[in-house]
C-alpha cells in the first residue's frame, strides 16, 4: 500500500508493531516483584505475547472502521482475558487500549 512515496506493506507493519509493543511491555514488567522467577519469566513472555499480538493485528485487520477506532477495539478486547485473571483491569487495558490508539495511528499514517 502506498502512502505519498513511502510503502508499507501490513504484514511488516505488525511485526514491527507487535515487536515494539511486546518489547515495551516486557520491559515494563522487570522491576516487578513475583514469586519465582519462572513465574516472573511466564509473566513476561504472556505480555509479549498478548501486545505482539495486538500490534500485529490492528494493521492487518479490516473492521470497515478507522484503523484508530480498530486499535482501540484490539487493544480493548485483546487485553481484557489478562485483566479478568489478574483482576487488574485499569493497567491492563489502559494499556492495551494506549498501545492500539498509537499503533492505530502508525496504521493510518503508513497504511492508509
């Protein structure tokens, strides 16, 4: 897809999305206390996981709406299984949705 003289195709667009958001947020979970480390580990490989796959998808998914209004839904939808186990809702999905809204406009600037 062509946006002025710049082409972003979606598929590399999410890889390198779902890799920022994913990284970011297992950065973010670091200094986080647990209570072994292999929990810390599952933890943090479950974060990237569930934001690389956000990231992914919002430019590859076509819901007939802005890719904002997309991100949003995805970054909504995608984080609440997370924020139900963990009984952490405003980080959780702030975040996710955060993460949609950006990647969203990422979308729309490159993509179209």
């Amino acid at each position: 897809m062509v946006k002025g003289d710049f082409t972003v195709d979606g598929l590399i667009l999410g890889i390198i999305c779902g890799s920022v958001f994913g990284l970011l947020a297992a950065v973010i979970m670091l200094p986080m206390k647990f209570n072994t480390e292999k929990e810390k580990m599952e933890a943090i490989l479950g974060a990237f996981i569930e934001r690389f796959m956000i990231g992914f998808l919002i430019p590859n998914v076509t819901l007939g709406l802005s890719p904002v209004t997309t991100g949003i839904i995805l970054g909504i939808f995608l984080s609440l299984p997370t924020a139900v186990i963990t009984r952490s809702y405003l980080p959780i999905i702030g975040v996710g949705m955060i993460g949609g809204i950006i990647i969203g406009f990422v979308t729309q600037m490159l993509v179209g």
